[in-house]
C-alpha cells in the first residue's frame, strides 16, 4: 500500500547488455541483461469484462462491454506441465512490477518449479482503464469484488501467445497460484477466498486483510524501531507545536512554519503533513520514508536515516543549533531540541521540491485545500487509489487522538483531513463519513483462510497492524500465529520478501529463510495437486 508506497519506484536497473541469442530464440521473452533475465517484456491486452456482477444493484447501469487488460508472462523457465503464477498488480503500473519476475518472488518460485509467470495489470491502472476519463459514474466498477473477479475471469480465458501448451494452460486445467503485495496481496486472499476451487494456491504479502477508518498506526514500527533520540526529540516537537495550536498562539504558529521555510502554507494539517514527509503520509509523500527501506543496497533508500541524523545531530552550525531555543518563550523556556537539524532537512530536501515560494500554498506544492483540484476527472493513479481509499478501504493515517500517546505527526492531522478530499473529488458517490469497511471486512479480517493460502508479513512494516500478523489480530493468541501457511519476517518492511538477488543463499538470513519457505509452501501445495490429480496415483494409494 502505498499504501502504499505513492513514490516507491522499487524498480531494479538492470545492465543493459547484448540479448543473449540462444536464450531470445528459444524462450521468445526478448531482451536479456547479462544477468540473464529479460529487460523488458512484449505487453499483451486481454478482454475483461468490465461488469462481472449483471446481477448486483451495486453496479446499475450495467454494461455488457469489455476494457483491455494489459498484462506480460515470462516462460523463460517453463517446461510444460509446470504451474501458472499469476502476480497481482495492484495500485500500480505493469512496468513497474517487471522486477518481480525478473529478478524477485515470482522468478525464484518459477526457477524452483518450472513454472510460468504473469503479471496482470489491475483494473483503473496504468494502461488498463476501461474509460477515458474518471469520473464516479466511470469509477463505479472500481471495485475489490470486480478487481477479484477480473482474476479468475483471466484465469479461465487467456490464451498466452506462443506458449506450446497455450490451450491447456488456464485455471482448473494447471495449477494457479496467485502472489501479490500490499493491497495486491489482500486482492490475493480475498480471490482465493471467493474463487476456492478455481486458483489453486496464493501468497498474500504483506496484506491488509483488516481496514479500519484512522489509522494511527501507520506509525508505530518507527516508533518502536526508529533511532530512539530521533523519535523522541520528533515526539516533544509535536507535543510543542500541538500546545500552541491548542492555545491558538497564531503569532507562536506563523513563527514556526517560517522556521520551516513553509510561512505562506495556509492551513495547519497541510503544514503538519509536510513537515512529516520525511516520515511519511498521510496518503502522499514526495520523498523515500521508512516504507521504502529494503534488506539489500541497491534496493534500499536510506533517506529516514538521513533525516534522523539531522534531527540528532550533535554538533550542528550554530545557525541550526540557536533554533532550537528560538520558540522557548512560548514554551515555558524549554528549548525544542533538534528543530534546527529538522527545519534545516525540510528546507533542503522537501520545500525546494516546490518551484517557485509563490506556489507553496496551492496544489502544485503543498496545499491540499483545493476542491477544483480533486474534481479533475483525468485517469491517473492518484484517483483511482483515492477512490478505492475513500470507498472501501479507509487506513487514513492519522495521529492519535490523544495527547498522551506520543506522536511524529501532529495531532491537528485526523480523518477529516482525508475525508475532505474524499468528498471534494467523488462528492455523493463516496459515504461522507468514511468507506463501509464491510467491503473488505467480508472476506474473513483477521480470521480469513482459504485452503493453501499463506500470509506472509514484515514485523516492522508501517501496514502490519491492517495484516494478518497485526498485533490485533493476535492479542488472544500470545501474539503468535499458528500454521504452516503464515511467517512473519522479524525486521522486515513492506512485502520484503517481494525481492530478490538470483541469489538466494548470498540473501541475509531471515529474507533466504523467507525465500526457502514460500518455495517449500508453492511445492507443497504442488505436491498436493498431483496427488489429487493423477488418477492412477489414486488408484495406486487404494
Ligand atoms: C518494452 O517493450 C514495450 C512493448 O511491449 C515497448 O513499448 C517498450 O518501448 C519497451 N521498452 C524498452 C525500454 O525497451
Ligand atoms: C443473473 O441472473 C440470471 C437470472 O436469474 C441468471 O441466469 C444468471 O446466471 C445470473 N448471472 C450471474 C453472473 O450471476
Ligand atoms: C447484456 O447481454 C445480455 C445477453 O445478451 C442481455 O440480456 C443484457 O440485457 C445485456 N445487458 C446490457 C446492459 O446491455
Ligand atoms: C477513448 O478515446 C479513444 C481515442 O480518442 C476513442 O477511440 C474511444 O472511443 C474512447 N473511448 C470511450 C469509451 O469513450
Ligand atoms: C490439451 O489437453 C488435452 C487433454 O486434456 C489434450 O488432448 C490436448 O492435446 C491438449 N492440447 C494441447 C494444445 O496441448
Ligand atoms: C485564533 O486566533 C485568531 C487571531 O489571533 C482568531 O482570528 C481566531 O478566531 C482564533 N481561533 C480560535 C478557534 O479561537
Ligand atoms: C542531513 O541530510 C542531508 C540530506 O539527506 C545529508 O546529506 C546530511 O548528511 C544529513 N546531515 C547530517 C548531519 O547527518
Ligand atoms: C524571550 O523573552 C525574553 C524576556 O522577555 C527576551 O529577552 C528574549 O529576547 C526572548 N527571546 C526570544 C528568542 O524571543
Ligand atoms: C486548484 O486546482 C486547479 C486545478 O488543478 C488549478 O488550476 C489551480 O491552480 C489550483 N489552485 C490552487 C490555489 O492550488
Ligand atoms: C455496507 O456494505 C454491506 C455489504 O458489503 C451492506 O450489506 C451494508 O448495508 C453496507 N452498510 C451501509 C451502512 O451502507
Ligand atoms: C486495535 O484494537 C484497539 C482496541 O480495540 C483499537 O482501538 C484499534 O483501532 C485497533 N487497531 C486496528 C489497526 O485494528
Ligand atoms: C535456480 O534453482 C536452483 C536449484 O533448483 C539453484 O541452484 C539456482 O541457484 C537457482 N537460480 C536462480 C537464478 O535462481
């Protein structure tokens, strides 16, 4: 989720290099890097059916048409008879899932079990939109039930070109096991919760199975696991600016968003979410956070880091250090440790992100108070994930409610704030008081299962609290999760285990040990097709 990574291009720059010939001829993938992977892939359209529920009120008017679902396959380690992985896109772009099979996940499973990978473009994505534009009467198909259904439709219908077995290659005739990540990866749960029978397998990562409306969490594995000092100077920072909001000190306020280098940004929450970028949320963020950390270096964006060591910089210029003491007066005379390291990060790194100081309040920058902006009915990401947020998945991330519980983002930041935007750019068509979560919550919440089924999560991720690790989920149970079909990754972020090096013994343990277990499970869960579809092995066993 970018919920949901908004800027996480965790894309992998491969080396161009000279297509290897024997491989081009004999897997028909096109180019490959001198790592021996494709660079690139041929991008197929398929038919779908815009409208899969003829039957439902939800969706009237109905529509017999169909859109072009964009997605790729990669057969580089095919043998005929091997299963079907199909990735789920999720809130993004095909290209920017390529990684995936070309170096990730689904190239390990594929090279562990002959398989053949796909990668399916979600529905109001990419080049996947079924309309032109977006408006609400368009967006109206934009849904999880609709999302899912798109899945197994794909599954029973496609025919991938120049594959030798094209023909017998669909869902029940091999075996389909889905993956994905995020909000993908809940797309992955609740399909094989809906479609038991068809698909065969899944591995939801890092999904968010559970929904709530505020989402305050979003910000506990900093807490818990940022460098201590940071956090806690960033806490008393909060507390500081969120007294004088209290006591409405406009003059104190104007002073601090100065400092900030933000003096013309006219609304509060849009202030105290820009100052959080660096931390992330809520919803948007320009910059890497500790969402986009990863356990390999090309990989990883160390910014949070970064950002940390100037807020606790022990020996700043005396420039940035006199800052700290610059709003004690409003504060009993208690200084606002690491301001000046913080200020200083924000005014290089996040405002000069805006062209011109002019434009700092409008929504070119900073502003988010701009109902012409969020009525634009143009396609784009942003909408769509809007839409799907304000409908039926919520997670606002927002602070706590109270004053007592510390927080990195100040507490004027609460669902209102998003559901303001909700309301601007879907008026009627979105509830006012935030998505009915049943939508979600129907497939199971935290007790959802579906026969080989595996979730897998990352202990320090900003979305595990929604995921089927969350600490909600196993408060009965000793915090532990029982079953062969679950891990959670200790020191792992955002669906971690998404990555891979070709390599899987050179990966740092726990990642290896991630890797090694889902090729156990997929080989299970093979083993267990076999065995139910080989007749004269059943003859034999009786
Ligand atoms: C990748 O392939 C697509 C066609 O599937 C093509 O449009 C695109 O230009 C290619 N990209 C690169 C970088 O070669
Ligand atoms: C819709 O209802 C009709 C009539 O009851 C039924 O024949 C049809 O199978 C239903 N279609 C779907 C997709 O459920
Ligand atoms: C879709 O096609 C079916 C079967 O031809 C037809 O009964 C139905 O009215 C059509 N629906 C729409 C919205 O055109
Ligand atoms: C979308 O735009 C294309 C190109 O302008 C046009 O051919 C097509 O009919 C439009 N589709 C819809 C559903 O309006
Ligand atoms: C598909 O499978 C059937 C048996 O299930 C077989 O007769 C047929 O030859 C297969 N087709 C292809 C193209 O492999
Ligand atoms: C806060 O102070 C400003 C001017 O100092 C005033 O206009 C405004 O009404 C005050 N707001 C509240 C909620 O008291
Ligand atoms: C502050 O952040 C900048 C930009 O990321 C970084 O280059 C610099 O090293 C950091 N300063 C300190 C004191 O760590
Ligand atoms: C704080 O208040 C004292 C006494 O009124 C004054 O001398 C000092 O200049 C003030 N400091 C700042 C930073 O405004
Ligand atoms: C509001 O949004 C519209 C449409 O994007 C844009 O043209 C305008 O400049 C924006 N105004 C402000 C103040 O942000
Ligand atoms: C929420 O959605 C469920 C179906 O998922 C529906 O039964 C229920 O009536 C809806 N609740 C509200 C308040 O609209
Ligand atoms: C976890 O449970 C607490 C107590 O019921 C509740 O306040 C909180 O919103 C829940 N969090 C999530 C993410 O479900
Ligand atoms: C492919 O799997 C084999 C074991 O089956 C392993 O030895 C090899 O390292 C793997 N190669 C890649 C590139 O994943």
């Amino acid at each position: 989720m970018k919920l949901l990574a908004t800027v996480a291009a965790t894309g992998i720059a491969l080396a161009s290099a000279a297509p290897t010939l024997e491989l081009l001829t004999s897997r028909q993938v096109g180019p490959v890097g001198d790592n021996g992977r494709p660079t690139n892939y041929t991008v197929y359209s398929f038919d779908q059916l815009i409208d899969h529920f003829p039957n439902s009120s939800r969706y009237e008017p109905h529509t017999n048409a169909t859109f072009s679902q964009k997605y790729v396959f990669d057969n580089t380690y095919y043998k005929p008879g091997g299963p079907i992985f199909l990735y789920i896109g999720g809130e993004t772009s095909l290209e920017s899932r390529y990684s995936n099979l070309q170096t990730g996940i689904i190239q390990i499973l594929m090279n562990a079990t002959n398989g053949l990978g796909i990668i399916l473009e979600n529905r109001y994505y990419g080049q996947s939109y079924p309309y032109n534009t977006s408006t609400t009467e368009e967006l109206r198909f934009l849904t999880t039930e609709q999302t899912i259904a798109d899945n197994a439709y794909f599954a029973q219908h496609v025919k991938l070109e120049g594959v030798s077995d094209a023909a017998n290659l669909t869902a029940t005739q091999r075996p389909w096991i889905l993956y994905g990540g995020s909000l993908a990866g809940a797309q992955t749960a609740f399909s094989l919760v809906d479609y038991e029978g068809l698909l065969w397998g899944g591995i939801a990562s890092s999904a968010p199975v559970h929904v709530v409306h505020a989402y305050p969490e979003w910000y506990l594995p900093i807490q818990k696991f940022g460098p201590s000092d940071c956090t806690t100077r960033i806490n008393n920072i909060i507390d500081k600016m969120d007294s004088l909001v209290k006591q409405n000190n406009t003059e104190a306020i104007q002073q601090l968003k100065d400092i900030f280098g933000l003096g013309t940004l006219s609304d509060i929450r849009d202030f105290a979410m820009t100052i959080a970028f660096p931390l992330g949320g809520p919803m948007n963020y320009p910059t890497y956070t500790w969402q986009e950390l990863n356990w390999y270096p090309a990989y990883d964006h160390r910014d949070f880091f970064e950002f940390c060591n100037n807020v606790t910089d022990q020996n700043p210029p005396e420039n940035i250090s006199a800052v700290d003491t610059m709003l004690a007066n409003y504060t009993n005379g208690q200084a606002w440790t690491g301001l000046g390291g913080y200020a200083d990060y924000v005014k290089n790194v996040v405002v000069p992100m805006c062209p011109s100081e002019d434009l700092i309040d409008t929504t070119k920058c900073f502003s988010t108070q701009n109902q012409t902006f969020y009525e634009e009915t143009t396609n784009s990401v942003a909408r769509s994930y809007l839409y799907t947020t304000c409908t039926e998945q919520g997670a606002y991330q927002a602070a706590p409610y109270d004053e007592n519980t510390p927080s990195l983002l100040s507490r004027v930041v609460q669902v209102d704030y998003t559901q303001q935007w909700c309301t601007w750019a879907f008026g009627d068509a979105v509830p006012p008081n935030g998505p009915n979560l049943t939508w979600y919550e129907q497939y199971g919440s935290f007790n959802i299962s579906a026969p080989r089924l595996a979730f897998i999560d990352g202990a320090q991720d900003v979305w595990n609290e929604l995921c089927y690790h969350g600490s909600n989920a196993t408060a009965a149970h000793n915090n532990l999760r029982y079953g062969e079909n679950q891990l959670l990754i200790t020191g792992a972020g955002h669906h971690w285990d998404s990555n891979g090096i070709l390599n899987i013994s050179a990966e740092p343990d726990f990642i290896r040990a991630a890797h090694e277990w889902e090729i156990r499970r997929v080989n299970s869960w093979l083993q267990e097709w076999d065995e139910s579809h080989d007749s004269t092995k059943l003859k034999d066993e009786l």
